[in-house]
C-alpha cells in the first residue's frame, strides 16, 4: 500500500508537502505513510482515493483496479 501512494503522488507530480496540505497533516506525518511507519487513518485512506481518482482497494492492494468495474 505504501509504494502505492508514493506511485500515486508522484504520478500526480506532487510533493509530500503539497499532498500533505491537501490532507490537513504535516509533511513529516505523510512521510511516514508513505515509508509504512504509520498506519494510514481511514479518513486519510478515503481522502487520498478521491483526491486521486482511484479506490481504497486499490491503495490497499486489494484490486489492480484503479477504478470499479462499471454496469
């Protein structure tokens, strides 16, 4: 999951301040999301897959999908 969300936020061309920011956390706090120190809060979980368009399975490793199969 943690490489994910640095994949996400680098695909975005963004910093860990500017994504920070966006959550309402400290860069030092995202920064140990991304290296696995931390475990991510749901809200932090829902807000980053929105911000980036994806789903929480997917973050979570859960799916290889980024999107829902739609019907």
């Amino acid at each position: 999951m943690y490489k994910r969300i640095r994949s996400l936020r680098e695909d975005a061309d963004m910093t860990q301040a500017q994504i920070a920011k966006i959550l309402n956390c400290s860069q030092r706090v995202y920064s140990n999301y991304e290296r696995g120190d931390l475990d991510i809060p749901t809200e932090i979980l829902i807000g980053l897959a929105k911000f980036h368009g994806v789903t929480t399975d997917y973050i979570l490793e859960l799916s290889d999908e980024k999107q829902p199969n739609q019907k």
